[in-house]
C-alpha cells in the first residue's frame, strides 16, 4: 500500500512529505489509517541522530492513533472500523521469558521498534506514525476503549505507558506519597496517573512558578527543590520518585528525600550519572532504578484504567506541516504538555 508520511532525510534536514509502501498484510496484520500522532522527545533527537544510531529516511511517531480499514486472514481481536492505538513496539520475538510474561518491552532478543528499526522477517527499515497508514501485528495493537477522546488519547502510548508501568512495578495506591521531577509530557502524565491511583503526589522543580500548574494536574504540593530548608524537611517523606527530566542532572540530592526502601525511578534518558554517595542507599535501603515503556497487556491496562478514570493528557493539536516548528518549541520547553499531529491535515 502506498502511503505518505514526514520525514528527515538526513540528521541535517527538516521533515518533509515523503511517499513509501507498507506492507502488504500478513495473516496476523492488522491495517489502520493512523488519525493523530503524538510528538515525543525521542522523535525530535532520533531525527537529528542525537543518539547516534538512526537510519534514514526517518519516519517518526511512536503515539499513534487510528482506525482498523482491512484485517488479514488470521485476525481476531479486531475488525474493520475499530478504534485503535500502537505505541512504541510493533513486534518482539514472542518466545523468550520475558514475552511470555507480557514483557514484550523487555524482550531476551529486544522488540522491534515502531520506527527506526528493522522488519523481523523482511529486515526492511520500520516508519512510525508521522504518516497516513500503518500495518501492525495484531498481538502490538491495543484497543482504545471508548470513552477516551480520540485526539487526546495518542500521547498515552508513549508517555502514559512510560509512567504507569513503574507506578505499578512500585504498587503506587491510596496513600502512596510520590514525587515527580519535570513537568513535560512525562511529568504531567506521571502526576495525572498517581493522582488518578489515590496516591499524593507531590511536583518537585527548581522553581515556584509552577506550582498553580502542578496542582491544575492533580498534584497534592509543589516542592521547590532550590530551596535547601524545604530539602530539609521533606528527607525520608517518599515512598517513590519519578524522575523525568531527559538531560544530565545530579540525582543526590533526592535521594535524600525517599523513605526507607525507598526507590528513585529514572524514565528520562540522562547520560552519566554524576557521582553518587552510596551511604544514603545503603543506611536507608533506598533504590536508584530504571524504567522503560509497559508490556502490551499493561499498555491496555493503563487505556482502561485512563478511560475509567477520565485521565487524558493536555495536548496542542498540530498540523502535519507544523511539525518542524514544534520540534523547535519542544527544545525550548515550550509545550503543554504534548503537541498532537492531526493526521487528517496531510494528504
Ligand atoms: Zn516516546
Ligand atoms: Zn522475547
């Protein structure tokens, strides 16, 4: 199927229309028109190859959101007309423990990305969802139950996901006390997502001017992590914190705020760590952890959850040919909290 998507052609150059196959359905495919797509951060620096293993052309967009125009032969689950997602994985190998268990993020021989990845069987490059049409195994695709807005749910494939699963790992429930650092498209989502689980969630930033944002979230209180008294008051008062913030930082100092077993989650990409003190974990039981996406079954979990509790993330719709704009604005932070591609502005 011809389609036409963005993308860079180069690490240099903006995103521009770009005309490409899918392919042809398999007998567990599943063909959608994608209708919006959510702008990530990963999208901007895997355009520019600021990780420095892209392949181009490039087609971004691991926040897609669609619907069902032809299933192949073998499909259950779904039918044409239905209203569905795909986030940041499009296959994995399906064999190993950790795909057994629904980890399919965590795969023994790595999932398959949605873009800027290879084919399993074809090896042929994969284009996300900065385009018209995708096709998808059934087992990758989740359903968008209902009750969520359709323009407003793509962002949860990405930055819902990435702060649900580790609010679950932890079991974050009514009482939990949880921090979160960065209030971007993850951080705004993480507060929306602890809140909607009963937890009190507390946003901490350099500065106090975003403390009427954070409590518009959901948020319980602002803590101004600049200021060293209030540092000092909050020691050992969390259970967890999720950090966010996708530039290198020093985590020491929040370490010091978590509780015994305390756990420091990080889902940003922040380069090295600047050197820790080991005493903090060691006299507190504290944890400094990682955390990527979800597995498919709690990617599924989380849209249900979302549509039960009316959780939706605060979006920008965007135009397709709005997008090097927008990469521009992310840069500078200048987003709340997510832009979306309106997929019906490209043709
Ligand atoms: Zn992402
Ligand atoms: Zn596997």
């Amino acid at each position: 199927m011809l389609t036409i998507g963005y993308a860079a052609q180069t690490a240099k150059s903006p995103l521009a229309p770009f005309n490409f196959e899918r392919r042809a359905l398999r007998p567990n495919d599943v063909a959608m028109e994608i209708l919006y797509c959510g702008v990530c951060h990963s999208d901007l620096h895997q355009a520019r190859d600021d990780w420095g293993f892209s392949t181009f052309p490039i087609v971004p967009g691991h926040e897609i959101v669609g619907r069902v125009t032809e299933i192949g032969s073998a499909v259950k689950r779904y039918k044409v007309g239905d209203a569905v997602a795909v986030g940041c994985m499009v296959d994995s190998c399906q064999e190993c423990d950790q795909c057994r268990k629904g980890e399919e993020q965590l795969c023994r021989q790595a999932n398959t990305q949605t873009y800027n990845s290879r084919d399993r069987i074809t090896k042929a490059p994969t284009y996300g969802g900065y385009s018209k049409h995708l096709v998808v195994r059934e087992e990758f695709v989740l359903r968008v139950p209902d009750a969520l807005d359709l323009a407003k749910a793509a962002p949860l494939l990405c930055a819902g996901i990435t702060t649900y699963s580790p609010l679950r790992t932890w079991n974050v429930g009514p009482g939990s006390r949880v921090g979160v650092i960065g209030l971007g498209g993850l951080g705004h989502m993480a507060v929306k997502l602890a809140a909607g689980m009963g937890a009190q969630v507390t946003v901490l930033s350099r500065s106090p001017d975003k403390e009427a944002d954070a409590l518009a979230l959901g948020a319980d209180n602002l803590l101004v992590s600049s200021d060293k008294e209030a540092m000092k008051k909050a020691a050992s008062s969390f259970d967890l914190i999720i950090d966010t913030v996708p530039v290198r930082h020093d985590v020491s100092p929040y370490m010091a705020l978590l509780d015994v077993d305390g756990t420091l989650v990080i889902v940003g990409q922040i380069g090295p760590i600047d050197q820790q003190l080991t005493l903090p974990f060691v006299l507190g039981r504290r944890r400094l952890a990682g955390s990527p996406i979800g597995g498919i079954a709690e990617t599924q979990e989380m849209l249900d959850f979302c549509a039960r509790k009316n959780i939706l993330p605060d979006c920008e719709m965007i135009r397709m040919d709005e997008i090097n704009e927008a990469f521009e604005r992310m840069e500078r932070s200048d987003v709340r909290y997510r832009f979306v591609i309106d997929m019906a502005s490209l043709s």
